[in-house]
C-alpha cells in the first residue's frame, strides 16, 4: 500500500539478536493449544442468556466484558502465566500486568497485549504467553522486565466505547467515566469489574521518562495478507480516520400523486451523496494513496412506501494514511455532496464528530519489528486501516504491531480464523522483535 | 398528463340538467362552516394521550378510527344529516350512510363520500352534506334517493391497512378479517366499533344489478391544480400500482482494513439501485406517459459506523395510468437491478407483494363529472396517482371522482389546507355531476 508516512526502519543501525537470543524459537502447536484452551470460557456463557446476551452455538465467541466466563479466563491467564514466573498488577480499570522479571527490575517491563474474539484480540495475548514460556522453558533472564497485558474491554461491546481502558491508561479518559460507562442492561463497569472481583486498587502510572515499550499483535482484520499469502506484516502506524454525521431534509409527498420533477426526495439525495463518495475514493487521485470512504449507517423517515423520504441521516467514515488525504476527501465529499443537494432543493449538515490523527509507530521498535519479520520472508510494511488499543498507549510509550493474516479478512465474526503456522509467524515475529529491543535497552542503558 | 385510458365522456350523448336542478347552487360560506364545524372534535383527543395517539398542537387532525372523537363525530353526522331529510343505516363495519329518500325509493341511493384528516378524506362527506342541504332549502325530491357515506377506518392509521371497511363493502376483505384487525396497543376494530356503539348488525349488501352509484370528492394530494391553478379535475380513473421488497446481501467487513476493490456492500449496490430507479422514470419512455417510481423505504445492517452494510431492504413503489407501462417499468427495474448487483457482487431478491391494476371509472358518470365541471372552467381529466376508497367500491358500483386543489400539493400533513372557494367548487361539481346523474337514471328508468 502506498503511504505517506516515513520508512521507519531506514535509516536505523542493523538490531542482530545476541547469541543467546538467536536459538530461541516458538512452538507452534502449544501456541495454537494454549489458544484454545483460552476459548474454553464464552461459548457457553455462565451470565443468564437474554437477547443482550445469547448462548453462541455457531464457533464464535460470547466473552462479554465484565461476565462470568470473563472472570474466569482471567483467573485462567493469571494462573498460566504464574508457571512462567510471572507476578501480577490489576490497576484501577481491571487491565491484568503480568510481570516476568528482567535483569534490571528497576526499568519498566516491556509489553505485549490485548482481549477480545477468538483471534482479535486475544491472539496477542496468547503470543505474549508463548514468549513468556519460551522465556521460561530455556531459563533465559531478559535484560528488562517482560509484561503480559490484558486490558480490560477492548471491543467496547458491552461497555461503549471501544478501547476504553486502554484509552484511560493513555489519558483519553478519566477513571470516573470509565468506571460510569454502563451496559444496555444498566450495570456499571466499575462494579461489574468489583462483581468479579478485579477493580485493581493501585492506578498504572505510565510515564514515557521510564522508557517501556509496548508490541501489540493483532490479526489484519483485512484481507491483504490472506491475498498476498503471507502470514504477518510489519505494520508502521494507523490511518487517519474522520467520522461524520450527514443530515439531509427533503420535502415528504406522496408518491402516487407527486410529478418525478417537483420532488425533493431525501433518500435520492442520499444515494447520490453514497455513490458521489464512493467515486471519489475509486476514481479521484487519493484512490492510489490508499484513501477510503465509507457510509455504512442510514436513517431514513418517515419509511412508508407511499410517502417520498423527507429525512434521512448517514454516518460518513473517511480514512488514509495521511491527514491531509483524509482532509482532501473531506473537501470533495462536501463540495460534491452540496453540488447533489443543490440540484434536488434538499437541506444538509455535515459534522465532523470524531478526529484520530494518522499515527506512527516508534522507529526503533518498527525497526526491530523488520528485522524479526524479514527472517520470516515478510519485509512488507502496511499502514492499519483499524484504530487498536496502540492509538491511546501510543500516547505515553514507543508503540509497534505486528498483523497476522486472517483468513478472507473476517474479523468480528464467528468466521473469523488465523491458520495455527500463521499464529506461530506471529508469535515468532514477536519474539524476535521483542528480544532485538531488550538488546537495543540493554546496549542503550550500557552506554548511558 | 398524458394516459392510455380512453376519454370516458366522449362518446356520451349531451347529459343537459333539466330546468328545475339547473338554478340549484351550493353555500361556500356554510360549506367551509360546516368543514370547521366537523374539526371540532379530534383536536384534542378524549382518548388517553400517549405516545400512540399524541394530542395535536399544529393544527392538524388526529381522530383515530373508533376513538372518542370519531364517536363524537360520528353523532354529530347523523344528527346534522337528520336535519336534512335523512335516516340513517350503520353497517357491520361501522361505515354510515345518511340517506334521503328520493321519488322512487325501490332504487338503491346515489353516494358520496369518505371519512379522514381535516380536508383529506373528510371533505368529500362535507360536499355531500352540502349536497343534502341544498337540496333540503330547496325542497328537492331527487328521483333516486341520495345517501352521504361515512367510511370507517380509511387511511388505516390505527388499524391497517387502508381503506379497510370499503374494501369489506367491495369485497376485498371478510367482516371477521376485518373486525379482528389490531392497533399497537392491541385493541381490535370490532371491540372498538363496539364500544363507542357503531357496530351495526345489518350487512350493507350492494348489488351491481341495481346500478347505485358512488361520486367520491377528495383533495387531489398532489400539486397538480395548484401549479395549474385550478379549483377542480375530472378524475377518470386511478393509475396502476405494483409494491415490491428488494433484499440486497453482500458482505460485512472493516470499513479502515478492506480495500475499496474487494468490497461486497449492500448499502452501496441500494444506493445505485436507487439512483437507477429515478434514471428510469425520468429518462426513458415511461417518463412521457407518466411513469413513477419510488423507493422511500430502507432497512440497513449492521448500522454500525465502520463496518460495511452486509443486508439492505428497500420498498419500490411503481406507477403509471396503463399496466403495461408499470410492467415495463418492473422489467426495466429488475433489469437494472440485477447489472449493479453482479458488478458490486450482491445477492438480490425481488418481491412483487401487492398489485392494483389501473382502474377505469364509469364513463357515463365521468361524462357527468366533465360537463359539470366544465361549466366551472375546468375540463381536463386526470388519473389518480394514490389509491381511495373508490378503488374497492367500484367493482360493486359505478364510480366517479372530483379532485380538489390542495396547497403545495400537500395532504397527510397538519400543513395540509384547501381553500374555501376551491372547497365551494369541489361541491358545486358534485352537485352538478349528481343532478345529470339522477336525471340519467330517471330517464333511462322511464325508457324501460
């Protein structure tokens, strides 16, 4: 994919694992068991199955925040990574550390992450755990701390919105909203994590001046690697994502009785304002870098087959590797979507009700990310098209991620499946990643 | 507009009105009073307020079918209706006719017509209670009788679908389907013709070998007169209707991580089929003969911001004065249809559910219609673009119809208004039309 963001590896020195480091390898097959062991809890949900809450029967996963089965793959993960010698901090929000030691237990713990489906999400919690055993089995002591993390409500399915402990970690929200935030049902995340007995007392201050660093792995979520045929990719930063609501009024008439050329029909308008922007990011020049634009949400009233549509509301989302792409699709879609409302006498809003600057990933870890990922024949780097926990973290330390292919792309539902030799080149690309950056902290604290 | 149905009155001998009914005229002044007098009740309903049936502070009308304001309405009627001359016939229904014995009593009674909003439906009973009125002042003994009908349930608001009661009385739907019909809150027509005491116990059953027939008065709901500036049309007929569902299944992903050329999404493949639709009707040759086409009903899933819309559902509305031209229009549609979803690939499917095939109204009573409305400056015949009462009454009776000027084209609309002297001339019509029919009948009763 073309990308305005710099090539973050470029210009660093080679980041060659020590020898001890370089014999370290994953196991696959243990990778892809601990995996399943980890959906042992949500296929059959302890919570009462309601219509918020139904039991799934098709492959995928029900692990709500904050419920029963929740509960107890956390007790699960805390009680695994214990084996590998870990110990434990649950902060204020219910995010679980879990904390092998390093050499010099001064320095914060370098980390890797996060919860979710089967695959999203969880599977760079299971490749986090992968390392901590090959850690462990061969008696290495790393020069830094490692740490497990598992934050707390990533999707934001029950507790809206998405990344929400991850985004109070990284000072987007306070712990009072965040403990506030309630689910359809009206309970509270704060006492449902006191429920199940995880609302951590001690706050996780994380403080750049310390130097940690986070690697997150994560499936694609999109079908590029599954097209290319390639089991991870070095991903360099997230795209540029605007949000927008789009209100257009028309006049309601009846359709029996309403001449075609003395209508204002909200719902044409909205059409042409669907394909208009569309066309802009197929046909306009930002189609080559990378720009998309996507209306996926529509309101339309009064909804009576007789009556002409006098109302009708569409979410717009625009992304690209670049803010100055995205404000460029912004542009064109509201010059061609007035030109549309202009020329069918419809009213619009356009409100831009969201900003999530383009964001680049630390150059070093990038860097360390290549190197691991090129010895697994993938040299490629990509920009996410999908915001991730790294999006908040990245605020308060060095950020990088690694993509694993998933298969046609499907994430967020039952379909959603990662092959086990591709969750392994994610665990491998991980491991290799991560010991290149103890390296480079141990060389770096040497020289100091 | 132009219309494949034949000039009903172009072959009718001249239907001259003779001496005594040529000097009768109708009262626009105590027409409107009488129109404003009806509005009485509805304003503020009598029945429990909620968010079912809200209280009305716009000016507009609700007086749901059956609730106590309908009751009031309905007294008030048949005492105001007594005051002329008439006795009065409630059918199991509910649907009233005041009727005024005429000279010859064994013949069925003329009609006119309906029930519904504060000039929608409700002004055709107000022109014939004008009708009554003249005739009582004038001491008129009709050769037929005459009779007022009252229509219960026409819009369908509370209890759907439309036009409920007329089509029991055409025989479109059972009394015990009828009766059985539901209002959200579950209340059934029957229990609530019951309750305000207008379930009446004797069938109304008409017959076409005693050749009544029905004038129906309606404001036009479309803009029509009001752009041509006229009080009055001749309406020789209804235009052809066909509803179909059209389901759209393409596929759900990551609006950031799908690339704008492997994406399957329905909302997009809508929007064209959209766009396509209203190419139809105003580009090709349908445009011409009146053509129309609408899709004012869409359902879309998952509504969420980024994710691409895997099922959409849309209403397609098709008109036109002939069949065949809605048929061409359907075959153009589907046609469309079918090229943007391959090109998109989307599954569609395709539902005609409800077809009203184009309606011819009785030529002689159009004839009528023509030569009183001609008399008034208004000689051009329309087709109907919405569907009335008329079109299940008159495969009992002979039908004839007169559209009113309405503002702005405007009706189902507390915004909906008529003017007094376009009112006056929508009774004037139906005075003069009813007179040369009742002169018909009285001499092609004396030829036999």
């Amino acid at each position: 994919m073309a990308s305005s963001l710099a090539s973050a590896a470029s210009t660093l020195p080679s980041l060659q694992l020590s020898a001890k480091y370089s014999s370290l390898h994953i196991n696959a097959a243990r990778t892809n068991a601990t995996l399943q062991a980890a959906c042992t809890w949500g296929r059959s949900p302890a919570r009462p199955v309601t219509n918020l809450y139904p039991r799934t029967t098709d492959g995928g996963m029900n692990r709500l925040t904050c419920n029963d089965d929740d509960e107890s793959v956390r007790d699960w993960f805390i009680s695994e990574t214990q084996k590998y010698g870990c110990h434990h901090k649950v902060d204020e929000m219910g995010n679980i550390f879990a904390i092998r030691p390093g050499q010099n237990n001064n320095l914060p713990p370098i980390d890797t992450q996060p919860t979710g489906g089967k695959y999203d999400g969880i599977l760079g919690v299971i490749c986090g755990m992968e390392v901590l055993q090959v850690l462990h089995e061969n008696n290495i002591t790393t020069y830094a701390p490692v740490a497990v993390v598992n934050w707390t409500n990533e999707e934001g399915a029950r507790f809206p919105p998405a990344m929400l402990c991850s985004g109070v970690w990284g000072g987007e929200f306070s712990v009072n909203y965040a403990h506030g935030r309630q689910d359809p049902e009206g309970e509270s995340l704060g006492e449902e994590l006191k429920r199940i007995g995880y609302l951590g007392s001690t706050p996780w201050e994380p403080t750049k001046t310390q130097d940690p660093a986070h690697f997150e792995v994560h499936i694609e979520q999109g079908p590029i690697l599954d097209v290319a045929e390639k089991p991870v990719r070095i991903v360099k930063g997230v795209q540029s994502i605007r949000w927008y609501n789009i209100s257009i009024t028309g006049r309601e008439s009846h359709t029996g009785t309403t001449p075609m050329d003395r209508r204002s029909d909200a719902l044409l308008g909205a059409a042409k304002i669907i394909v208009e922007t569309n066309r802009i990011v197929t046909e306009n020049e930002v189609a080559a870098r990378g720009g998309r634009a996507t209306i996926a949400v529509i309101n339309s009233s009064p909804q009576s087959i007789n009556t002409i549509a006098g109302k009708v509301s569409l979410g717009l989302d625009i992304r690209a590797p670049a803010d100055s792409d995205v404000e460029l699709i912004e542009q064109q879609c509201r010059s061609g979507f007035e030109k549309i409302c202009r020329s069918h006498g419809l009213q619009m809003t356009f409100d831009n009700f969201w900003i999530s600057p383009a964001l680049n990933f630390d150059a070093t870890m990038v860097g360390c990310v290549k190197q691991s990922a090129t010895e697994l024949g993938c040299d490629i780097e990509i920009v996410s098209g999908a915001g991730h926990n790294s999006v908040y973290t990245s605020r308060k330390v060095p950020m990088a991620m690694i993509f694993v292919r998933c298969r046609d792309g499907v994430s967020h539902h039952p379909a959603e499946f990662s092959r086990e030799e591709d969750c392994a080149a994610g665990a491998q690309a991980l491991l290799g990643a991560y010991l290149r950056y103890d390296d480079y902290i141990r060389r770096s604290t040497a020289k100091i």
